[in-house]
C-alpha cells in the first residue's frame, strides 16, 4: 500500500507542486512560517536521495556513452544559460529579474528530470548520466556563467557560490553514495520510497519560496510568467531538436529534451536567497520555473510516451 501511495505521489508530482504553488500563493501563512533557511537542507537531502540511488551502471554510462553525455551536457550549458540571457534582452527585464532568470538557466538539470523521462519512456541511463555530469560540473560551471552573463550588472560572488552547490549538491551525494556502500540493505529497502520523498521536498521547496516572496510575485506579474514558460518550452523543444540533428535515437532524444528544459530551479532560488539578498526579485524566476517545469514535465511526458507507443 505505501509503494502505490509513492508511486502515485510520482506520478502526480506536476499537480502536487502546483496545488502546493496556489495554495501558498494565496494562503501565504501556509508556508512562510518555515524559514527559507530551510531551503538548503532540503535541497541537500534531495540529493543525498540521488546518491542512494546512483548505481555503479549508472556511473558507468559516463564512461560507456562519452559522445551521449557530452552532448547533453553541451547543450545543457549552452543553450539554457544563451536562452535566458536572450529572453532578458527580448523582455527588457529590471536587473533584479535578470539575475534570477540567468541563475535559473545557469543551474544543472532538474531533480525530478529522471522521474520525468522515465514516464516519457525515454532513456533514461542517459537522463541520469546527464543530471550526474550537469550536477558534478556545477560547482565550476554555474558560478562562471552567472559571473560572465550578470557580472557586468551585479558583483557576483562566484568562489561563495561554488563552495554553496558544494555544500548543497556534491557533499549530500558524496553522502548517499558512502550510505549505499557500507548500508546497502538500508538503502535498498528506501530507494523504492526515494521519488515520492523527493516529489514532496521539491514541493516544499515551491511552497517556501513562494510563500515568502507572494507578494513581490504579485508585483511581477505575467510577464515573468511568460519568460520562464519560453524559457522552458524553447529548452524542451531544442534539446530535442538537437539530438535529432546529431542523429540519436528517438529515446535518447527524449531524454536529452527533458535534461536541457528542466533545471534544478530550486537550486537558482537558494542561491538567489543566499547570494543576492539585495535584490528580493531574483528569486521569482526559480520559484515560477519550479512549477512549470513539473507541470509542463508531465504533459510532455504524456506526449512522448504516447507516441513511442
């Protein structure tokens, strides 16, 4: 019975975060009494999570597949980081939003991607191959491109923000990973569990960052609404459309669309909290791309398992 709790918990994850999103939005109570402190533990346990469940096979696809991997994590890093910057110009949007918005586009895949292309039917080694590279690159990577797109508006603080996604990222895994060695019946009798768990935090996450920022979202309006959709769609659909130009497989294409267009947004928030206090706005894209990117992530998946069947 708990599994079929989880499994549906899963599944339903799009709708989860978005009812957790309106009823934070407009009951703001509901959350803002948990510190958006708290948002860094949950993030690291969401992690730790990953390293449990990261198996040797998994690692191996790195090695295995190179030509894979690479091009994900090229397109990862190219074109959400060239989207959002583009967008920003596009949308003429005050710098506090920029900020947020490049943060977004600049973070590694979405937690919740594996899940995602695992429902779309696509490959999903690939798509976890691709989140471990996307997340153990970070550290070096998010910093430098937040520092080369938004360091000539603000002074971006780049050696903080790696030490952060060290902290918040690479030691929880490093963690679960050191659990699933010495513990592994503990951790195998968990990782049927780990999903739902992680489908609940990553709603936790949405339910903080918007409680405590609903009015400022407020003040935002739809237009920042407008640019993390596009940001996110023209993510899905030219990682797709790039994997097809290389000449991949229909799964593998999947997979690399659902990578590109998911990003760890709730990442982008807390280092909006931590490392850009001064500009309260910056944390709105990644609050509003930590809904969508579930709830599109559900639609396409319904999409892409439809037509592989």
């Amino acid at each position: 019975m708990m599994k079929k709790i989880c499994d549906f918990i899963a599944r339903w994850m799009g709708v989860l975060v978005l009812l957790v999103a309106v009823v934070s939005f407009l009951l703001p109570d509901s959350f803002a009494w948990i510190e958006t402190k708290n948002i860094n533990p949950l993030l690291g346990l969401i992690m730790f999570g990953m390293g449990l469940t990261l198996a040797p096979s998994d690692l191996k696809v790195v090695l295995s597949r190179p030509k894979d991997i690479l091009i994900g994590s090229l397109t990862q890093f190219l074109v959400m980081p060239s989207l959002a910057w583009l967008l920003c110009q596009v949308f003429s949007l005050p710098d506090e939003l920029v900020i947020g918005v490049i943060l977004v586009g600049c973070c590694p895949g979405g937690t919740a991607s594996n899940v995602i292309t695992y429902l779309a039917k696509g490959d999903l080694a690939l798509s976890v191959g691709m989140t471990a590279t996307s997340t153990l690159l970070a550290p070096l990577l998010t910093p430098f491109l937040v520092w080369l797109i938004a360091g000539t508006i603000v002074e971006v603080d780049t050696v903080g923000m790696l030490l952060s996604i060290v902290y918040v990222v690479i030691a929880p895994i490093i963690a679960g990973l050191i659990c699933q060695q010495f513990l592994p019946r503990l951790t195998h009798s968990v990782v049927p569990y780990l999903p739902a768990f992680s489908s609940l935090a990553i709603a936790f996450v949405v339910g903080i960052v918007v409680s405590h920022t609903a009015d400022k979202l407020m003040a935002a309006g739809l237009l920042v609404i407008l640019v993390v959709i596009t940001h996110n769609v023209l993510g899905l659909v030219i990682g797709y459309f790039v994997g097809k130009v290389v000449g991949l497989s229909r799964r593998k294409c999947v997979a690399l669309s659902i990578e590109v267009g998911m990003q760890n947004s709730g990442l982008a928030s807390s280092l909006a909290v931590v490392h850009f206090a001064l500009y309260p706005l910056a944390t709105i894209p990644g609050a509003v791309f930590s809904v969508w990117h579930n709830i599109s992530g559900a639609i396409v998946a319904k999409i892409y398992s439809r037509k592989i069947n």
